[in-house]
C-alpha cells in the first residue's frame, strides 16, 4: 500500500487557510484509511457467521500474523492469550492457524487420534468376538475386555 503524504510548504509564509485545511483533511483520510477497516462481505453459513474485512489496518494485521507465524517456527499454529482489563478479567484466546500443508490444530489433531482410537476399539472388540466363538480361553478374553473397558 503506497501512502501519498500531503506535501508541505517549507516556508511558514506560503501556508494559506486552505492549504492548511487542504493538508488536514489529506491527513486525515489517511489516518482514516489506516485506521478503519472496510467490510467487504458479510454472510452466515450454515451457522457460521463469516465476514471478511479490507483495508490499510486489516493488511498491516494480516501481514503482522504471518510474519509472527513464520517467525515462530511453528508448523501447525501459534497461540496468544490475553485478559481483559476490568471485571470480570475473562482470557481471550487469539490464535493464528497455517492452512494446508497438512496443517492441523490440536482440536483437529485430537479428533483424528480419537477417531483412530475408536478404529482400534472396534477391531479389538471384533477380535475378541471372533476369539469367543472359535476358542475357549477365557482368561485372556477376560484380560483383553479389561483393558478395553479403560
């Protein structure tokens, strides 16, 4: 984003009323343009609210978060915690997640682990099964559902 800063006079005795307005409200769009993002999209999804954002203070954002990500060494995400300045001083959680690459959260990462655990139960179980109608050890039946039961 390429700023164009008003150019000022250096001599005081060339500053007219209206340059001096003039140089004012140039500034001013530009702390405008800094400072206020503009909304571009608005939509809800499927219970999803999603809102995408535009503008000088969003991109110096954007940029500021991946150079953190990048910075960090971090694969998957990278996390800050803040708390609120008065009563009831709750914590936020801002976190700043890398998409593809195979890139995942914890909470993606715990998903697929119990998704796998549930996998490996149901083999278990299934073996346990089989073991039950072709066999007659029924100690270590006993043993494998103890730990299944865990």
């Amino acid at each position: 984003m390429q700023l164009e800063m008003p150019q000022i006079p250096d001599d005081d005795a060339d500053f007219t009323p209206d340059l001096t307005r003039k140089i004012i409200a140039q500034y001013q769009k530009i702390i405008a343009d800094l400072s206020d993002p503009a909304l571009k999209s608005m939509r809800l999804d499927d219970g999803s609210f999603n809102m995408a954002l535009g503008g000088a203070a969003v991109e110096r954002m954007a940029r500021m978060m991946t150079t953190w990500f990048r910075e960090s060494g971090a694969k998957n995400y990278v996390e800050i915690s803040i708390n609120a300045l008065d009563h009831p001083f709750e914590t936020y959680l801002f976190y700043v997640q890398k998409r593809g690459d195979g890139a995942r959260t914890p909470a993606e990462i715990r998903q697929a682990v119990e998704a796998e655990n549930q996998r490996l139960r149901s083999i278990i179980k299934d073996t346990i099964e089989s073991i039950e109608r072709n066999s007659t050890s029924a100690p270590v039946l006993e043993r494998l559902k103890a730990a299944l039961a865990d």
